[in-house]
C-alpha cells in the first residue's frame, strides 16, 4: 500500500533520477548498486573512497535490515547508519535528499501506525518498477567524470 502523506517537494530530472535510483537500492539493491549509485551521484568524490572499506559498511548495514519484517525495521536508524557511514567515508548527501529522507522516515512513522505489518520495502520496489522502466533507469548508468 502506498500512501500520501502531503509530503511535497519539486524535484527536477536529475535529483528525481537520483532519488529513484537511491529508493531501489534501499528496497531491493545489492551493495554493488549501491556503490555505483554513489560513483554516479556523488562524483565529487571521485579517487578518495576506499571502495573496499565502504562496501563492508555497506553489507552490515544491509544485512541490519534484509529480510526482516517492516515491524522490526527502523527507518530512521537505517538512514541514521547511512549518514553515519556518509561521514566515515567523505560522502555528502545533497540537501534535498536529506530531506526527502526525513520525509521517508515520517512517512514510515504513519505507515506502522497503518499497518506495521505492511512489506514497505516491497510495496516501494513493485511501485517503483514501472517508473524505474519509464525513466531508462533499470540499467545502471555509466559512472563519468
């Protein structure tokens, strides 16, 4: 079940395309789709990641969450955990995504009041489908730069 909680942000093209391509890794993507979404987000980073060292962050983190009911899942720690590996790793999330981040988290918050046992990350993966499809974005883009 998807749900409107009168969260509203205009985004343009290029932060859309981000925040659904970080959505599907949060949802259903590996930790390589995670680290190409940064090479591809976040070139200002470029040649300073131990790559090695943040996708072991990124694979505990992962598997805090992987496979577990919504009911035992905290949004707001699972992002808390990605800021906290952002900075171990000098990764900066553009602002509007921090806030559409909150705004995940406060949707979160509504949907167990809903329906804690709703499969959250599923219902975001089967909606986002179609769209990931639409926008090209089901085959990862090359990392430029």
């Amino acid at each position: 079940t998807i749900f409107d909680v009168g969260l509203v942000k205009a985004l343009d093209d290029d932060l859309l395309d981000e925040y659904i391509d970080f959505n599907k890794c949060l949802a259903m993507g590996t930790t390589a789709d995670v680290v190409h979404h940064l090479q591809t987000y976040h070139r200002y980073m470029a040649g300073s990641v131990d790559w090695p060292s943040l996708s072991a962050d990124l694979e505990v983190l992962t598997a805090s969450f992987r496979g577990k009911p919504m009911e035992e899942i905290e949004l707001g720690k699972i992002i808390g955990d990605m800021f906290a590996i952002g900075r171990k790793h000098g990764i900066r999330p553009r602002a509007e995504m921090a806030l559409l981040m909150v705004a995940g988290v406060t949707s979160e918050g509504v949907a167990k009041m809903i329906n804690s046992k709703a499969d959250s990350f599923g219902d975001i993966a089967t909606f986002l489908m179609p769209i990931i499809a639409s926008r090209g974005l089901a085959t990862p883009k090359a990392v430029t730069g």
